[in-house]
C-alpha cells in the first residue's frame, strides 16, 4: 500500500481458520500401511500425497500402484512434458491421488480435493497449513492428516543444517538457521500437542479462537490421565546431573540412554553410567520414557536449544525438582 501510493485500498482479511479441515496427527509405525489404510477408507475421493524427498515420492507412487491405487508422482526432478502429464492426469481426475514434494501446488486450479496427506512432516508450521490448505477449497469437509514419526525431526534439522546459502555471512547465516530451528519446533510441537489442534494452528498466527473446535484428532480422541510427578523429577534431574557433570547438555536420545541405563558407547565414554540417575526409568520401554520428555518439553520444563539441540531446564523445571 505504502510503495504503490494507494488511495483507501478496499481491504479483505479472512484470518486463518478453515472450519470445513479435520485435522489430524497419526504416530504409525507403518507409515506405508497407514497410508494404504486412509486410501482404502476415501477411495474415489482425489487427494495429495506429500513426501518429503523426491525419492520419497518414486518409492510411495511405486508402492501405491502396487497396491492397485491410480497414483501419480510429481516432483521438481521429472521431466517437463511427464511433469505436466501427472499434473493433467491429477486435475481431470484420471489419477485421483497425485504424490508429491511441496513442488506440486501452487497455482492448482482443482477445488474437489478432499484430502491432503503429509508423508512426512515439514520443516515448518507455514509450508504445512500453506499445503494442508488446497484440500476443501469447494467448502465441502475434508482431512489433513500428518504421518508423524521422531525420524522426521532429525530429517528436517539436517536439511536445515546443509540448507544455508553460500551468499550469507555467517553472522546471518547463524540468524537463519537459529529462525529455521525455532520454525521446526514449533511444527514438531504441533506433532506432539495433546492440545486442539487447530488452536495450535491459530495461537501459532496470532488469531483468537475458542479453547477446543471439537472437530480435530485431538478434540475427539480419548486421553487417560496419569501422574507422571516423580518420572519428572527423575528425567529433570538427570538432565542436571549430566550438565553438572559434562560442563553441557545433551540432546534427548542421549538422555533418555542414561534414564534406561543403555551400555551404549557415547553413554559410557562419557561415563554417564557412573551417574545417580543412571537407568532410573529402565523399567520403561524407551517409547514410554521418550513421550514423558516430549511432555515435559510440550508444556515448559524442558527446551531444545536451536543452535545445538541441547536440552535445557527452564525455571518452571527447578518448581517441580
């Protein structure tokens, strides 16, 4: 407004919600048969698939064709002319589901997608709902599922670890790849959340909202409670223990290591096995321990630093130490 020299432009701003969106975030341990289960749920519908990698893209379309869906690859690697053919095939409905990097999209005038699948989680919460968002375009109710998995985050950390650009100083280079982390765990925050979903979304970009929309994954799922008091001052302190006695934090793979007493080699070269906290949670699968520290981390006590993946205590950890 202000380079163009507009006179009282006419202004529209519609916010950030989409009602007509269920929400959704899926822990599979199969992501191939997760995803051959949701088709089979919405077969006939038309959908995107979104992969991370391009060969993520080759192996998922292989596999669905495989499987007897009509699917299609799209990525930035192909050819033009099979490139436009996958698109054309898309749009006029001749392949219902298009698998594709986040390549494939913008501009796409198809208003009958009904669903929107993420293979793998992006690097932030911006490029999700930006693609999450061209399902339901007619209005009608459609599902933005996300095929969460741990691995995800290590993926997304080394892309934005080798992603800088050669034209930066390392001044600026550090300032982006500090903004792209903290990008990152917002969105693996997202992942976690036992919170409604679409508020997340919403508290994310600054827009009002009720407490719960009632029509996400996590607005209807049913959750048990349970106390987790003394899991957390075990994992709290041992966090402590371990800076004390290495001069610096560690990540979380390490620390949930020591709480089960694993004999890993880093563990015990660093002699982190002669701790007091060492294999304090061994009776706990390494899933139970690892979803009691992301807790920790969702709500507050516990924060990843961006520049080195440490994890650190806030003064929220020290109230309940």
């Amino acid at each position: 407004v202000r380079l163009l020299e507009l006179q009282n432009p006419y202004d529209i701003l519609t916010g950030f919600d989409r009602p007509n969106l269920f929400l959704e975030v899926r822990r599979a341990k199969d992501r191939d048969a997760e995803l051959r289960r949701f088709l089979a749920e919405h077969k006939g519908q038309s959908g995107i698939v979104y992969c991370g990698t391009r060969k993520g893209v080759e192996e998922v379309t292989a596999m669905l064709n495989d499987c007897g869906v009509d699917a299609v690859g799209y990525h930035a690697g192909m050819a033009d002319e099979l490139r436009a053919r996958a698109q054309e095939d898309f749009v006029s409905d001749r392949a219902p589901v298009i698998v594709a990097t986040n390549a494939f999209g913008m501009g796409i005038d198809k208003s009958n997608v009904s669903f929107v699948v993420h293979y793998n989680m992006p690097k932030d919460l911006e490029s999700y709902y930006q693609e999450a968002g061209r399902a339901g375009r007619d209005g009608e109710p459609a599902d933005c599922i996300l095929l969460f998995a741990p691995a995800d985050v290590e993926t997304a950390r080394f892309l934005i670890d080798n992603g800088g650009s050669d034209a930066l100083s390392e001044e600026e280079a550090a300032l982006v790849r500090r903004r792209d982390m903290e990008r990152l765990q917002a969105m693996v925050g997202y992942c976690r959340t036992a919170k409604c979903l679409r508020g997340y979304i919403l508290d994310y970009f600054g827009q009002p909202h009720a407490d719960a929309c009632g029509s996400c994954g996590n607005c209807r799922a049913k959750y048990r409670a349970e106390d987790i008091t003394t899991h957390a001052q075990m994992i709290l302190s041992c966090a402590v223990r371990i800076r004390d006695a290495l001069g610096y934090g560690v990540g979380k793979t390490l620390l949930i290591q020591v709480l089960r007493g694993s004999r890993d080699q880093r563990v015990l070269q660093l002699r982190l096995d002669k701790l007091p906290t060492y294999g304090l949670l061994a009776e706990l699968p390494e899933s139970a321990v690892r979803a009691r520290v992301e807790y920790l981390e969702m709500e507050g006590y516990l924060k990843t630093d961006p520049d080195h993946g440490a994890l650190l205590l806030t003064p929220q950890a020290r109230e309940v130490l």
